[in-house]
C-alpha cells in the first residue's frame, strides 16, 4: 500500500507535484485505506471495501514564503476543500465505516485563553479563526476551517468522524525528503546561531501512527484525541540535544532577550484511552537527528 504525499516545490514555478511514497504506517494486516487532503476531487479513486479511511497529511510550507495575497489558494482552499472532497467520496461509499482525520492542535490551542504552566488544553478547546486571522496565523487558520468543516459535514452525512490532533511531530523520517517538522531540529543542529523564543508541543510520529490505528480499531473511539508528548520551549530542545551530542556546536542564545515563551499541559487522559504510552522526548529527538543523518541532511 502506498500513500500520496502531496509537495510544494518552490523552486520550479511554484508547482505542486505528487510524489509516491511507501507508507508504513499499516502495521498489522487492517483494512485500511490511507488518503490526504486532495485539492482536486480528480485525484483520487475510491478503494472499495475500505472499512476505515484515514486522513493523513495536509498542506504544510514554509510559512515565511507565502504572500498574504496568496494564502487562500496556497492554504486555506486546499485544506478545506481537500478534506470535504475526501469526506464526500467517503459519504458515497457503504463500506466506509469510520472516518479518522488528522487535524492539528492549531485546531486546538489558540484561542487567546493563557497558556501557562498551570494551564491544562482540553479536547474542549477549540482555535479561534478571526484570532489567528488577526495574527495572520494562517496555517492554524487552516487547520481550524479544515477540521469545522468536517464536522459539520460528517454531521450532515452522518459520517462516524474522529479526529486526531497532534502536535509537532517528531522521530524518524519516512521519506527521503524534509519535511517542516524536522527541519526545525534540522536548524538548530546545522549552525543556528541563536533559537526561537517559542514553546511547542512535540510528539512523536510512531505514537501519532498508533492513534491512527487504535481510533479505527476501538469501537468505543470518538470525537477528539489531543496527541502531545510534550511542550517544551526549544531552550529545552537545546539543553536535551547537549546533552544526546555533546560535541555537537548548538546555539547558545535565544533570539531575542523577552522571557521565554511559556510551557503549558496538555490533557493526555484521551490519548491514553486509545493505549498510547507516549515516547520520551530525548528518544524522539535522537531517532530525528539519527535519521537526518541517515537522510544525508546533516554529517557530524
């Protein structure tokens, strides 16, 4: 079985392209067919017989390189058309039984409540768009419309919906090429002179797989399962990658001198429903340098 992973290639006219890649995430013999968000409804065919379909990736670019006059079509669009016209194919078909969908803690978190270190995020909580808007936070803004539709779709249609929320994903690369969440560890460990004064939740992407599949598999499995190993501010991704590389050269200051960005918690009493035993944070973090270095990105 193979999963389509949808790129945005900056370098040639700005063109999207697909690209085949073998997916590994089926780990035992479950029906179960693996698609993304799809732009075009063009570009899928249905599976018949499929029990479980599982929405895997949505579009995630730099950020930096989108003009505001281009984010409709470069984000907002095909996140939430693509995930309505997967949700419509399942809609038309009998033998889709559950529908799992990948969204985001962006979908989540931001929703201009304090998030401090006595503060829990609950599967409660929902993004506020016109917040993020105002911020021009479009990727969350993404995220948040993506996932409103299909609930609202699968609630018209009466689609059996989960939806898994996880945060920044971590641990070892499938494919051969970077993808944004690794290529945040990629710069701190290739020469950055100073890191980000930012907080994030981080989890890793075997337990990201896991949840996936348990939400299908457990009956009783609904609504949302928040997937956050941990939040750390990148002080601590700094101080942890120090202390699994010694002799590795890390950046030794924040990038600007305001207090460092709070942590906060993140309710993991859902997610442990699903059987998930999140993965440390050092484990995760070693399996993604160890794996940049296997990808070629990094040699030290």
């Amino acid at each position: 079985m193979y999963l389509m992973e949808l790129r945005r290639d900056f370098t040639s006219s700005k063109q999207i392209y697909w690209k085949k890649v073998p997916l590994i995430l089926l780990l035992r013999d479950v029906n179960v067919f693996f698609i993304l968000h799809l732009p075009s409804i063009k570009m899928l065919r249905t599976h018949r017989g499929s029990s479980v379909s599982i929405h895997v990736r949505s579009v995630l670019i730099d950020l930096l390189s989108i003009y505001l006059d281009e984010k409709q079509a470069e984000l907002l669009d095909p996140s939430v058309n693509g995930t309505l016209n997967v949700l419509n194919l399942c809609a038309k078909d009998p033998s889709v039984k559950r529908v799992v969908l990948t969204s985001s803690i962006a979908a989540v978190a931001y929703n201009g409540r304090p998030r401090t270190p006595d503060v829990v995020v609950y599967e409660t909580w929902f993004s506020d768009p016109q917040l993020c808007k105002q911020g021009q936070q479009w990727y969350l803004v993404s995220k948040i419309l993506a996932e409103d539709a299909a609930w609202k779709f699968a609630k018209e249609k009466g689609i059996d919906l989960v939806v898994i929320n996880p945060s920044m994903v971590i641990g070892p690369l499938l494919q051969p090429t970077l993808n944004t969440s690794a290529g945040v560890i990629l710069k701190v460990i290739n020469g950055a002179q100073a890191f980000p004064n930012l907080t994030f939740g981080w989890v890793d992407v075997k337990d990201v797989t896991k949840a996936h599949i348990q939400a299908y598999e457990i009956h009783s499995a609904s609504g949302r399962y928040c997937m956050v190993g941990r939040v750390a501010h990148y002080s601590e991704v700094v101080r942890t990658l120090r202390e699994l590389y010694p002799s590795l050269q890390l950046p030794e200051k924040c990038a600007d001198d305001k207090p460092f960005v709070p942590t906060y918690q993140v309710s993991k009493e859902r997610a442990k429903s699903l059987g998930i035993e999140f993965t440390p944070f050092e484990v995760s973090l070693k399996e993604t340098v160890e794996s940049l270095k296997e990808k070629g990105f990094v040699n030290f």
